[in-house]
C-alpha cells in the first residue's frame, strides 16, 4: 500500500482523538493541532475535531461505541471522505471502522508518512522512505484484502483471499529486501565519504519540525537552502561547509522530530540519523516562542535516546548538545521564559532569531569555543 498523496487533496476531513491514560489533556491538545496541521499541508479540508476520555481501548474500533455513532452520523451529514485518527490503528480495527464510516481511514502514522513522501527530494530520502512506507504496508496488510474475505474457502481452507495476502506479503517483504540493500550500498559510499573527512569538525542541526533549521542553517553558511513555515519543509539533509575565524566546519540539518514519530521511518532514517551520532557538536534548535516548546524539547531528546546518544544537561558528557532556542523576535514574554529556562539549564544555552540573524555571531562564538576548548 504505497501511499497516494491525492487522497487527501481538498477532501472533507475529521479528526479523531483519543486522551488515554498516559496522556494529559494538553499533550492530546497540541497532538491535535499538529495533526490538523499535517493534514492541511496535504490538502485536507479538516471540519471538525473529535476527542472521548479513553480508560482502555476499544479492541474493534478503538472508541467507544457512543462516540462511533456519533462519529458515523456526521460523516453522513456531512459527506465526509476522510476521518484521521490520531493514535495507530490495528488493521482490524482500520476494516471495522472504514466499514462503519463508509469512508477512508488513515492513521498519524500514515498521514506522516504521507508528508515525508511529498517533501522527499534526493534518491537516498525517497529510498529510505519508501523503505518505511512497505514496512508500514506490511504491518497493516490483513487490511488491504479484506475485500477477498467472502472468496476464502471453509474451515482449515485456503481461499483465494489468503493466497493474495500471502502473495503480497512475499512482494513487499522481497521490496523491503532490496531497498536495504540500496541503502546500504549508499550508507557504505557515505561511510567512506565521512572518513575522507574525518579531520573536520562535523556539526548537526536538529530539532522539532518547523523550528527553523534551514533558516539557521542559511544564515550560518550563506547558504540558499529551501525555507517555508511548514511542518517537514526539507526531508533531505543538507551539508554545507562554514568557516569560523579561518577554522572550516561542516555543518549539516537533519530530518526535522515529530511527537510519535512513526518506527518506520526511525529505523529507515538510522543511517540519516547516525550523521548526528558522528558530529562533534549537536545543535539543538527549539522554537521559544511555541507554548509547547518544553514537550518539544522532550520529544527531541527521546528520539536521541531512540538512536544511541547519549545527552546529559552538561556540555562535554556524553554527546556535546548546546540548546538554541530561535524565534526570540516573536516571543512576548522573553524575559520570563529566559529566567526559567537559565534556572533549568544553566548557563549553556543561547537565544536567537535565525530570521533576523539577532545573536548570530554569539553563536558563532560559543560554536567555535566548544569544539575548540572543551
């Protein structure tokens, strides 16, 4: 099930969330508007939002049946196409739910590897999220023949319809067995490039999606990189090389973290991913001026754990990280945030606005201070 990005183009959609017992209602609030944003960057005309108190799962339609009813009467109403649930869905409870609804289902998981599709440019980004993209087909493939289940044959046969899952499932997993080789040939390619290279200093820009990377990343190379306000802009990492009191650095930005970043593409990206695990210094951009920013920063430094780094709160343990928290000129409460956050962190951290280049030669300094001294 390789995705169609057309599915979502001007189509009437809801969402539908869940707040489950780990999770607090601001958490599922700010999941919310981020998923509402991801589907609008698709296309999708989102109309309404629905959120039910969950104590555990419904194990055939996630939600309760009350809130499926209601559900399923205003995609009646209102001719809805498309119905977004924010949690990942079993591939029984996608058939029962599409089989109420009489309309699409899509799971966060797949409407991000939907956005990770489009934004893709280079062969190696594609490869690596196609990667993803089957291994999330596989996991949900029982749905995707369910329209073969009235041809299966009786008790202990073998129907026509198990015959196409079994096939299918040989297809994809033969796809996934060539696409890690392509990947790995070019891993292997990169390896070599990165030796070649070895006796420059590497650093990486990393951060939430939309914090301003490859504005950062523009202002600190001269570079030209494509910048636009919106989630997974760039999927493609980019390299450029800087120079800082004639000491030349190379400064590359990552794919930009996401609250439930979807596994697949953790485990496909691991070799995009592992050019941070290789930097000298981690740059670690947080947008202050984003009421969640806190979470963000959570979400960030889960992930790093995910991979294999290490992060401590002070520079020179583990993995070198210095926090950059950019959009200062949108931030009201400056002040107050900067006194929080210095009581938090210490001392180790810098404010800046990449769009206004504000503070731009202090981080210079301290980049150049922290791979050269400590």
């Amino acid at each position: 099930m390789i995705i169609d990005n057309k599915d979502y183009i001007k189509q009437k959609a809801i969402i539908i969330a869940a707040i489950l017992k780990l999770k607090t209602k601001e958490q599922v609030k700010n999941e919310i508007k981020e998923l509402n944003y991801l589907a609008k960057t698709l296309g999708a005309k989102v109309i309404k939002i629905f959120v039910q108190n969950i104590t555990n799962q419904n194990t055939r339609t996630f939600i309760g049946k009350g809130k499926i009813e209601e559900i399923t009467k205003f995609i009646r109403l209102k001719k809805i196409k498309l119905a977004i649930f924010n949690e990942n869905l079993s591939p029984s409870q996608f058939k029962n739910i599409e089989q109420i609804f009489k309309s699409k289902v899509v799971d966060r998981t797949k409407v991000i590897l939907d956005i990770f599709s489009k934004r893709a440019k280079t062969s190696y980004a594609k490869t690596q999220i196609k990667l993803a993209q089957y291994k999330y087909s596989l996991s949900k493939l029982p749905k995707l023949w369910t329209h073969l289940e009235k041809q299966r044959g009786g008790i202990g046969g073998r129907g026509p319809g198990e015959s196409e899952i079994e096939t299918d499932r040989r297809n994809i997993r033969t796809s996934i067995s060539q696409l890690k080789k392509k990947i790995q040939l070019i891993d292997n390619q990169m390896a070599t490039q990165r030796k070649h290279r070895k006796n420059i200093i590497r650093i990486s820009i990393l951060g939430y999606t939309n914090v301003g990377k490859s504005t950062l990343l523009n202002v600190l190379s001269n570079a030209n990189v494509y910048v636009e306000n919106q989630l997974f802009a760039t999927v493609d990492t980019t390299v450029r090389k800087i120079k800082i009191r004639n000491k030349i650095f190379l400064l590359s930005d990552t794919v930009g973290f996401i609250t439930n970043l979807p596994h697949q593409l953790i485990t496909s990206f691991k070799s995009t991913l592992y050019e941070m695990k290789e930097s000298d210094l981690l740059i670690h951009l947080i947008d202050i001026n984003k009421n969640s920013f806190i979470g963000d920063i959570t979400c960030v430094e889960n992930i790093l754990l995910e991979i294999g780094i290490k992060i401590s709160r002070k520079i020179g343990i583990n993995k070198k990280i210095l926090k950059v928290f950019n959009k200062i000129d949108r931030c009201k409460n400056l002040n107050t945030k900067k006194y929080l956050l210095y009581k938090k962190y210490g001392k180790n951290i810098l404010f800046v606005s990449a769009i206004k280049t504000h503070n731009i030669e202090l981080l210079n300094k301290k980049i150049f201070y922290l791979t050269t001294y400590s």
